[in-house]
C-alpha cells in the first residue's frame, strides 16, 4: 500500500524540506534583528528585514522542492539538512543555473 503512496515516495524530501524551512525561519529572525538594528535602530527596520528574508526562504522552499523533490531519496542526516538549508539559501543558484543539462537544438 505505502509502494502506490506518492507522499510515501517523497517522505525524504518533505522531512528534509520542513526541518530546513523551520530552520531557516529561526537564522531569517537572527539577520533581520542585525541586520535591521544596522540600518536603523526601530522595530519597523527589523520586521522589514525579516519579512524580507522570510519571503525569500519561502519561495526558495517552493523552487527547491519543485526541483529536486523526486530526485532526493536519501534518509534524513545532519548533513542532508544543512545542505537543505543552504539550498534555501542559495536557491537563485538553483533557479537560474544551468547545470548538467545539455543544451537543446
């Protein structure tokens, strides 16, 4: 039954997905709190910041999961996680890169 279950086939990259989400949540709040205290000392400039950031790990999240999703088979490790979270970081990379794919035509 669980075979047939495209969630189950995915249960890798959802965890790893989710943790690194939450993750990147928590280090988003971190730099926008320096980050708004650098460029002005108010509440507003650090909820700017944040929300900012936050934003853009979201949308990472959503580029990242589009993209590697059936590809990640792997079990969940530290390791896997860290590299999650630096994939939502450095998701333009992902987007725009070419990578190894040939070009057509």
């Amino acid at each position: 039954m669980l075979d047939n279950d495209p969630l189950w086939k995915l249960r890798h990259a959802l965890a790893g997905l989710a943790v690194a989400l939450l993750l990147s949540v928590l280090l988003a709040a971190l730099a926008g709190a320096f980050v708004g205290d650098l460029i002005g000392e108010s509440y507003g400039h650090r909820v700017a910041v944040y929300s900012a950031l936050l934003l853009y790990v979201v949308v990472g999240a959503g580029v990242l999961f589009a993209k590697v999703l059936r590809h990640e088979t792997r079990p969940l490790s530290v390791q896997r996680v860290l590299l999650w979270v630096a994939s939502l970081w450095l998701w333009p990379a992902l987007l725009f890169g070419r990578g190894n794919k040939p070009t057509s035509g």
